[in-house]
C-alpha cells in the first residue's frame, strides 16, 4: 500500500471511528434522559427497560467496534501497515478500505476460519422428536 492509499485509508478509518464514538455519546445520553424520566404504569417501565437494554446492546457493538478501529488506526501507522500478519504479503488496499479491521490477506485470513471451523465444538446432533 503506498503512502496516499494509506493515509486515505486511515482518513476514512478515523471519520468512521469519530462517528462510532458520536453515536456512543448519543445512547449514553439517551440512556441518561430515559433512567431519568418518570416512570407511569408497568407497560411504561416495560417500554422503558426494553429501550435501555437495547441501547446498552447496541453500546456493547459500537465499543467492540471503536476497539477495533483503535487497533487498525495504530497497526496502520505501523511500518508494517498493510502487510499480512501470517505470510508479510501485501493485503490489497481495496480489502484494507472494505474490512478496516483486517489483518490478513484474504487467503490467510480463509485459512485462519477453516482452521477455527476445524476446532470448534460441534453443537450436539437432537435427537427424538419433540413433545
């Protein structure tokens, strides 16, 4: 990846990131409005639980996510950015600009699933009909 396609890259990795934590203030603030509002009747404190619970989920995505865009900022600014971590082969910026958070070129990265799919534990087969 050359100089311009990476700070290209990290422009467009750093505006994402700036609107994550935008949207994080906001459903922290939402949060905050709601827990502070009167609660009326039980289809009200239902209403309300539901909304928060699905704000802090949300919450949880969106710091997973910052998390990982703070990985990618710092990797790109790396010397190795842009280099596969498994074999040291260029990744295609194009991949880079398409999955931020990539770390492997896309044959390693194939490898990496196959390998985790091979090990991973199988849910057990059902058996019997269900009554």
């Amino acid at each position: 990846m050359n100089f311009s396609q990476q700070v290209e890259v990290l422009n467009n990795i750093i505006q994402e990131q700036s609107e994550v934590l935008q949207e994080l203030k906001q459903l922290n603030a939402a949060i905050k409005n709601t827990r502070d509002g009167q609660p009326g009747d039980a289809s009200d404190t239902a209403t309300m639980v539901a909304d928060i619970n699905s704000a802090i989920n949300r919450m949880i995505l969106l710091t997973e996510r910052a998390e990982r865009l703070e990985h990618v900022i710092t990797r790109l600014q790396s010397p190795n950015a842009g280099l596969c971590e498994d074999c040291g082969t260029e990744i295609p910026p194009e991949r880079i600009a398409a999955i931020p958070w990539t770390c492997c070129c896309a044959p390693c990265q194939e490898r990496r699933e196959r390998r985790a799919q091979q090990y991973a534990p199988s849910a057990p087969a059902i058996t019997g009909a269900m009554t």
